[in-house]
C-alpha cells in the first residue's frame, strides 16, 4: 500500500545516514542506481528524500547501502518535498542555481511562455541530467538538462 510522509526529518536524517553509508562503501550515484532501471538523477534524489522509490529499487539500493528494513520502507514513502528552508540558500553550489534563476529566471518564463503560451514545466514529469564535458578553453564544464512536460494553463 502507499504511504505518506508529513515531516521532512526523518528522510532527512534517513539521507545523512544513506551519505554515511555511501562514503564508507566508496560509492558512487551511478553505482547505487546501476541495476534499479531508474535514472541516475531519480535515484539520488530519492536518497536525498525528495523522491519515492519503487520497492525493487528500494529493496536494490538498501542491500548495496546494508540498510535496515525500516530504512528501505522509508525509501518507498511518498516523501514531504522541498529541502530548501524559507531563505536564500547558503551553500555555494545551491546558491549558484538561486542566483541563475534570478539571472535567467524572467528569461526562462518569456521563452517558454512564447515557444509553448501560458502554463508551466512540470517537476513531476520531468528529467534531470548532469553531464561533465571539457571545455574547450581548459577545464571543465557543467551540462544541466531540465526536461520537464509543458503543461497549458486551462481556462475554465
């Protein structure tokens, strides 16, 4: 049966363990998700506590991480979404995504509003992909892709 969560902190506290975990094993992402047929991106976000798992996928990821049962029940949970406090994040790399959206963010809004008219790209069918290409002036370069469905605002 689905379950629901109401309270962020115990999937919080269920993800510094999962890290734990994690950082003792010497995993990566990619090497938790291999073999549970979900994306990478999907994967982590559900260790982090923004996503449910299916109960395969639990059961997979909870032997590669030795949790305990409670643990894996916890990643099949419908979770309380949103790790984000009411304030501008402080964690640098956090930040750097707030300050695009307040660089670009009006930017995204009138290219999408005039490719596809008034509505929204959905975060609940979407997709999410982070690629590291070198750079051809030296060093490295982060590919982001955000693919969400556009959904049409409705008049009613």
């Amino acid at each position: 049966m689905i379950q629901s969560q109401i309270n962020r902190n115990i999937r919080l506290d269920l993800a510094d363990a999962i890290l734990l975990s994690k950082a003792k094993k010497d995993l990566t992402f990619a090497e938790i998700a291999d073999g549970t047929g979900l994306a990478e991106a999907f994967v982590t976000a559900a260790l982090l506590g923004q996503q449910a798992l299916p109960a395969d996928a639990a059961r997979l990821v909870g032997a590669k991480l030795e949790l305990d049962e409670d643990a894996i029940l916890l990643l099949q949970m419908i979770p309380l979404r949103g790790c984000i406090d009411d304030r501008v994040p402080t964690d640098p790399t956090m930040y750097r995504f707030y300050e695009m959206l307040q660089v670009y963010g009006t930017t995204l809004k009138a290219l999408v509003h005039e490719k596809f008219g008034d509505g929204i790209i959905s975060a609940i069918n979407f997709k999410l992909d982070v690629k590291k290409v070198a750079d051809p002036e030296g060093g490295e370069r982060a590919v982001i892709t955000l693919d969400g469905k556009y959904l049409p605002t409705k008049p009613f």
